[in-house]
C-alpha cells in the first residue's frame, strides 16, 4: 500500500484467487486456536462500491464463521454492509460491528472522505446492528475538530458498545486542536455515559 501512488491505490481490484487464500489462512488460524478477532478492514474499507457486485467481505465473514474465528468490521459503507448483517447477528458471539464517524459537519464531511457514505447513514446503521444483538463500536478517529467528536458520541451512545479515540496526525489541522483539553473531555464525556472506551496511545500522550 505505501509503494502505491494514491490514485492507484484507489482503484480497487480483486486479487487473484484471494478467497481461497483467505480460506487457508482461516484453517491455519483455527489450527493455531486464534482467539484475537480478524480485522476486516483497518486499512481499507471491506464495503466499497467493488463489493457490491463481489461480496468478497461476505464470503470472508462465511470462512470465518465456519472455521470459529472472530471477525471485527470497521466501515464507512453504512447502508452497502448491512446486507451482511444477518451472518453476523446469527453469530453475535463471533462478530462486531464498527464504523468510523468524523464529522457533524456534511460539507466537511463530504469534502474530506468524498467516497464515504453520510454520517447520518453510518450512524442509522449503528443503530439497526445493536437492535440486531451485534457487538457494536465507534472509532471516534482521526479527531479533526473536538467539538464534532464529542457531539458524534451523544448522537451514538444508546447504541455503541465500545469508542476508540485517536488524534489526527500529519495534517496542518491538528495544530489546531488542545489535545490535552479533547483527551480529558471525551474521556469524561465516555464516562459520564458509562460507556467501554479505548484511548489510542498517540492521544494518550497528552
């Protein structure tokens, strides 16, 4: 990924026979009794137009239902992955579902992730995956602007089981924000709402 420029990196493609690579990487992983969830994605977005036609992520939670592994979601698809919401509530011991929310703002929000869905989508299908049983949470990440962070958590705490907070880094606008200030105000915030929550270590600093 970091050898690629970014509008390759943009145009997504599927790789060669990558399902039955992920197959045998799921049975090598039940060998081994993996306990630790597997990511899908944390780099990329398992929900982008190209999995609409494919349902690679859908086959991906498949294997991994099957071989007993733990699969955790983090997206922006919002309305694209909730067509895979019935694998995951018949298996809410093995799932969870996560998305990552920025901004209140739309026209920030549309200006700075153009090919993500609405916040009020993604936040809309939050809200049908709790009421479905399935383990829930937020990456509050990166944090552009405190105060639309501390709003998106009062927008989303009746239904969010577990928030992860992390500051923008190499971005001029992060030199705008007291992180010292944001990191003891979400935290009581989080707290206030007796909510499960995960400070990343490069807002921990402050």
């Amino acid at each position: 990924m970091i050898r690629k420029r970014r509008d390759d990196f943009c145009e997504a493609v599927v790789r060669k026979d990558v399902i039955n690579k992920f197959e045998q990487d799921a049975i090598s992983l039940a060998k081994a009794e993996e306990k630790r969830s597997i990511l899908l994605s944390f780099t990329t977005d398992p929900y982008q137009q190209l999995d609409i036609k494919e349902q690679l992520t859908r086959k991906a939670i498949e294997i991994l239902h099957f071989n007993g592994l733990k699969v955790s979601i983090l997206t922006k698809g919002g309305k694209r992955s909730e067509r895979d919401f019935d694998l995951l509530a018949a298996k809410p011991e093995l799932s969870e579902y996560g998305v990552t929310l920025v901004f209140t703002d739309e026209k920030l929000r549309s200006k700075i992730e153009p090919n993500a869905t609405p916040t009020s989508e993604r936040i809309n299908s939050l809200k049908k995956a709790h009421e479905l049983g399935i383990y829930t949470f937020v990456s509050l990440e990166p944090v552009w602007f405190a105060e639309q962070s501390l709003e998106l958590i009062d927008l989303t705490h009746d239904f969010v089981d577990l928030y992860k907070v992390g500051k923008l880094n190499y971005n001029k606008q992060q030199k705008n924000v007291d992180w010292e200030v944001f990191r003891k105000e979400v935290i009581k915030k989080l707290r206030s709402y007796n909510k499960n929550y995960y400070i990343k270590k490069d807002l921990e600093l402050y």
